[in-house]
C-alpha cells in the first residue's frame, strides 16, 4: 500500500500531439480514485503512465515516495485490471490467478493458499479448474479481479473494468468492487468514461479534458460546485441544463424570464473585461412545478410557464420536457460534450429544457405549464473560458448572493 | 437512478404461449428438438454443393494414388516390358532392405529436423521484427520476403555458382577445396539454401500467430512482473501455439519432399540423395515403375504419418478450449 504521487506529469508523441498535460495529483494511501473524462482525455494514458506500460515525457511520478519514471511495470508492484480482462486464455483460472505469484517465486503452498483466499472473496472458488473461454463475462471481469488481488500489491489500477459488461451486471459489479476495495484499503485508481461510475464510486473523482485536469474533488461537490462548465455539464444524468443569457440593466435575459442577480454577481460583471454573454446552467432537480411550492421556497425562485413537450413518468418523480424559446448558449465546451454524448447533430432548435419535478404534479403533454426553479442554485459561466462566475471560494451560491 | 425497462416474468411468459410452437423463433428456437426433415434437407443439400469438388479431388489425387499404389506391387520395368507381373509387396521388401532407401531418407529426415528448427527460430525472430516495425513497415516486410519470391531452382543455381571455387565468391573466402564435393559441407550448403528460402515463409506464417496476441496480455503480463523473456514463453507462445503448429506442419511436409536444391546443387552426388530424388530417379531416369511407385507410395506414407501426428497435436492445442467441453 502507497501513496501514488503525480508531479507535473506530461505525455506527448513523437508527432507533437500531447495527450496529457502538467497533471498533478496526489493520491492517498488507501484512497479510491477515479479519473473520468470523454474519450480522448487523457485519461488512460495517465493510467499507463502510473502502471509504466507508457512513458513519461516529463514530469515525475512517485509510488510510496520514490520516483518510478524510469522503473519497469514489473519492478512498481502495482495490479492492473484491463476492461477486455487480458486473462490468459491458455491457463485455467487457478492458473490465471497464480501467474504474478509464480513469477515472484513463491513457495507453492503459499500460492495455493493466496488464490483459494481470493477465489473465496470473489466466490470464484467452483471455477478454479476451468478455462477463461468458458467463462461468461461477469465471471472473467471477477477472475481479472482476483488476479490483481492476489499479490497485495502497491495499488489497483483499473481501465474501465466494466464496460464490457452489460447494464444490469456493471451495476451489481460496482457494488463488488466498492465492497473489496474498502475491505483491502489499497490505493485505486479507476478509469472510467462513465460518470455515475465515477459518481457512485470514488472517494475523488478526477475529471479531465483534452488532457488537462479540469477539477478533482468528492464527487458530490463536483456536483454541487462545479469549477467550470466542462465539470457541470459532464457530470449528472439528465445533464445540466444551459441557456443563453444576456446581460442587461443588472438583469440576465434568458428564454425563463429575467433573472436577477445578486450584489457578489453584479461586483463580477461591472469590470471591464466582464462578458456581456452568459450561460446559466441549471440542474433538472431545481425545478418545480409552481403549484406544489410553498410561498417560503417560492420566494427564493422565481416561475415561468413554457408548453410541456414530453413527460417521463419514473415512479419517484417526473422527467418533463419543455420547449423553450430563445438563443441557444453556445460554448466549445458544450459541443465537446454533445459530441460525446453523441448528440452533436441532433440538438434541434430552441432549447429543450430537462426538468425533475415531483411525481404528484398533474402535469400532461401538449398543455402549458406554471414552473418554478430556484435561483440560489443557478450557476453562471462565462461562455469564452467556461469559468464559473458564482463560485466564490469553492462554493457555488447561486445567481443571488450578495 | 435505475429503470427496469425489462417486461416482468408474467408478461414473458404469456408470450411464450401466444407463439406457435411449430416455427422455431429466435428465442424460443434453442429449446426445441431440431426438425430432422429440414436437417436432412440441408445436409443433402451441402453433399450436392460439395459434390463438384470432390470429384475434381478425386480425379487429380485419388486415381493417381491409387494407380502408383497399384504399379508398386508389380513388377514393372519399362526397359523389360515383357517381365510385368503382380508380385505382391515383394518391390516394398527391395527397397525397404535397401541401404540406398535408408541412406537417403536419413539424409531427408535430417534436412527436415534441422532445416525447420532453423526456421522455427529464425522466422520467429523476422516475425517479431517485421511486427513490431514502427518505420520503414512495408520496406522491411518487402525486404525480408525476397527470398521466398525467387524461384527455387535459380536461387539454387545462384548458390551454386557461388559455392564453386573459381566463380564464386563464397567458395574462396570459406574454404580451400570445392565443398560441393564432400558429403558434409553438400549437405550444410543445402540446408543453407533451403533455410535461406523457406525462413521467410516460415516468418509470414508466424506473423499471423503474433497477430493473434492482444496487447493487452502483454501489458497485463508486464503488470504481473513478467520479464521480456517470460511474457514471451508464457504468454506469447501459447497463445500462438495453433499458427506454430501450422507452419511446422507447411514446412515440415515441404522440407520432407525435398528435390531442387539437391537436384541443382549436388544432384545427389556423395550420398546427398533426398527420397524425392531417389524416387525420380529410379521412376524417371531408371524407367523402373515398380520400384519408382513403391518409394512414392512410402514417401507418401511418410509425409501422411507427419500430418497426422501433427492434426493429433492440434485437437488439444486451441487456446482456451477445456478438453470435451465448449461453449
């Protein structure tokens, strides 16, 4: 067990592209930690980096405090779990499991009695003596697991482990892998495209963008508090909504009305660099349908009716979609995000606006309906460099903060 | 948030029963007893289709084959066309207590055992570089592949002329005398030639194998602390063992049946002969059919008991494949 330690670490090809930039991170002994971006981040290549299977351009890694640039995979002890398993297909389970501990020339008493361990945490115990081949894939992603496992090493690295597993399965593996990483308390580092992965499991989350970290943090603050608006609109399903807004009389225009802002916000806006354009971002929860709101919280918000497109009926609550007029808000970071949703060509015009509101709302598609959203939790970003305007010290406080 | 998009048990169920049982549907297909009617249908079907070819098959190798076995049981020489007579396995007796046979198919067996060990190791080297080439790919590929494009016997003509004192380059710097004309160094000049040949073949056979290992199980042996040596011999050469025991088998059979650079180089002069060469020369040059039949059929023999070994060997060497039980 280590600290995994990232100094300005650096990749780039001999071609001139640079896949990861100047990441600097710091990774504690026994934490889990995810790093999650588009594909193309960097992310992975930060991964091989840390397990030696790439180079480091510049830069200096340190595991458990000493420098490992220029150390072989084999020599930093590390475990790594591959998303296609990578297991042996020629040995048998036992053998797949054995192999790093045959290779550190343990004594075959004490192999034996590591892999039956492991076999028995991952219940892999019945499937000892059979061939990878004739294993479904939940079976092998846990023998790749067992693998790792086994040898106690330094740190777990994994490159989204799950992904090759379907739906239902990647949910209950997720839990399995929370579960064994809090019981061995080895240092993780987790890849992943897939943010309610990266939500759902990690003590941080690291989320990065054409490789550059964008934000690290607890996932819950990357959603309460999102540096940028890469980090809001990445993480969180349904995503973020965003609008063009205008900046006019010490009033947002946007297609919901005009929203007020506070004193805090206001002092932003008045340099002389300040942008006239904004995007407002807003989260599918902070809306409510006007009705079922008390006059307290009403008064922290502000309404505005818009026809109601579709209705998602989830039991617990209501997806409803609104057609809203008005500019689209525009930003390179937006269609990055769209073309990796894989939505690029199919944003259609207007807006359509996401909102969650209570299952007891008697909202019904093609009527007009009354909607309240809250203001203390609306962000603001600037659309050129994406930088949230509310965020003061780290914590975002809404369009209204004085 | 999850969803369970999925109809409930119930619903599944009622379906099931909604659909005829006669038509075999995607789902419900895999559970019900195959309909022998159609099984049959298709199976005539496919012996009809395969029918063509296999009487091309039979009449360009099974008549053959079986007329050379037919004129190895009599005797036949053409110089005393009036001696044919049907003597039974007598020829087979001739040429097995026959001290020329085992001569030369010793000098075979040994051409065979060393040329493809050669090649084995060799290929596998080219294969691994023309592999892992970054620059310069097609190049490389092209390059090493030359000699497998020039035709044997003029590569061999070429080493002829290089291994005789006087002309060639090669005699004068490596020996004094003329190693065309001793058995040993005949001999080490053929397996040069053949390896020469054939190794780039070998390493195109092999390059397929190495395709065949994922990235990943390398950079996962690498992570489980194998050294360049180890992920090699644990993890590469299993997983290539099926394209391993192609080549051998393509080469092995080839190198058995040995004949131009023999032929050309030192026409089995010094006890050079191949089995290839003894055959030719007892069936076309001696005139002698009986005989001549007899070594073919052998050699023939021969080259099926190497195959066979071989396909027994292949049963069991699938990657993944637990013995008796798939998927």
């Amino acid at each position: 067990m280590a600290d995994i330690v990232l100094d300005k670490v650096s990749k780039s090809f001999p071609d001139g592209t640079v896949a990861v930039q100047d990441v600097d991170l710091e990774i504690a002994d026994g934490e889990f930690v995810i790093l999650v971006g588009p594909s193309g981040c960097g992310k992975s290549t930060t991964l091989n980096m840390i397990a030696g299977l790439e180079d480091i351009s510049s830069g200096e890694l340190r595991i458990a405090g000493q420098r490992v640039n220029d150390k072989a995979p084999r020599d930093r002890d590390i475990a790594m779990v591959f998303q296609s398993y990578a297991l042996y297909p020629n040995m048998t389970v036992r053998e797949n499991m054995a192999f790093p501990l045959r290779l550190a020339k343990l004594d075959k008493e004490t192999i034996d009695r590591k892999v039956d361990e492991a076999a028995k945490v991952l219940e892999l115990t019945s499937l000892l003596d059979r061939k990878p081949a004739n294993l479904s894939g939940g079976q092998r992603q846990r023998v790749a697991m067992g693998r790792a496992i086994v040898r106690q090493p330094k740190a777990f690295l994994m490159d989204e482990p799950l992904s090759n597993l379907d739906a239902k399965l990647r949910v209950q593996m997720r839990t399995v892998v929370s579960r064994l990483q809090k019981q061995l308390g080895t240092t993780t580092v987790y890849v992943t495209h897939d943010q309610t992965e990266a939500m759902t499991l990690g003590d941080r989350v690291v989320i990065m963008r054409g490789g550059a970290v964008q934000q690290v943090g607890p996932p819950q603050e990357l959603y309460d508090h999102p540096k940028n608006l890469f980090v809001a609109g990445f993480i969180g399903s349904p995503s973020m909504n965003f609008l063009h807004a205008a900046v006019q009389d010490g009033e947002l225009h946007t297609a919901l009305g005009k929203v007020p802002i506070g004193d805090r916000v206001r002092r932003e806006l008045e340099s002389a660099d300040a942008p006239r354009e904004l995007i407002l971002g807003i989260r599918p929860e902070h809306f409510e349908d006007a009705e079922l709101v008390d006059d307290d919280t009403r008064r922290r918000g502000m309404e505005f009716e818009a026809p109601v497109d579709i209705v998602e009926s989830m039991g617990s609550d209501k997806y409803v979609y609104f057609t809203v007029e008005g500019e689209k808000a525009s930003a390179a970071e937006l269609e990055e995000l769209a073309a990796d949703a894989g939505a690029a060509d199919f944003a259609g015009a207007g807006g359509n606006l996401v909102t969650r509101l209570s299952a007891e709302s008697g909202v019904a598609e093609g009527q007009s309906r009354r909607v309240w959203f809250n203001l203390e939790k609306i962000h603001l970003f600037d659309p050129a460099n994406g930088r949230n305007l509310t965020l003061h010290e780290g914590r975002a406080a809404g369009a209204l903060a004085d | 948030m999850s969803i369970n998009a999925t109809p409930t048990g119930a619903d599944v169920a009622a379906e099931e029963t909604r659909r005829p049982a006669a038509v075999p549907k995607q789902r419900g297909g895999r559970r019900k007893p195959p309909l022998s009617e159609n099984k049959k249908a298709e199976r005539r079907l496919g012996l009809l289709l395969c029918a063509p070819a296999a009487l091309v098959m039979i009449a360009v190798t099974a008549y053959p084959i079986i007329y050379s076995v037919w004129l190895s049981l009599q005797r036949f020489d053409l110089r005393f066309p009036d001696q044919r007579e049907f003597i039974g396995l007598e020829n087979y007796v001739t040429v097995l207590t026959n001290e020329f046979w085992w001569t030369a198919f010793g000098v075979t067996m040994l051409i065979t055992v060393v040329t493809v060990a050669v090649e084995l190791v060799l290929g596998m080297g080219l294969a691994i570089i023309m592999h892992r080439t970054l620059i310069g790919r097609g190049l490389v590929r092209t390059s090493a592949l030359i000699p497998y494009g020039i035709v044997t016997v003029v590569a061999a003509f070429s080493w002829r002329y290089a291994w005789t004192p006087g002309t060639g380059y090669l005699a004068d710097l490596f020996s004094d005398g003329a190693p065309l004309t001793e058995r040993a160094s005949s001999l080490a000049i053929i397996m040069l030639a053949e390896i020469w040949k054939t190794t780039p073949f070998m390493a195109l056979l092999l390059m397929a194998g190495l395709a065949l290992v994922p990235e990943d199980l390398l950079k996962a042996a690498s992570t489980d602390g194998a050294t360049a040596w180890q992920k090699f011999t644990k993890v590469m050469l299993p997983v290539m063992k099926p394209a391993i025991l192609v080549a051998l088998l393509f080469r092995t059979l080839d190198a058995f049946r040995v004949f131009d650079n023999i032929f050309v180089l030192t026409a089995g002069g010094n006890e050079t002969s191949s089995v290839s060469m003894l055959a030719y020369n007892n069936l076309i040059r001696g005139l002698n059919l009986g005989i001549g039949s007899t070594m073919s059929v052998l050699i023939f023999i021969t080259v099926a008991i190497i195959a066979f070994v071989f396909v027994k060997l292949f049963g069991t060497a699938a990657p993944g494949s637990d013995d008796g039980e798939r998927r």
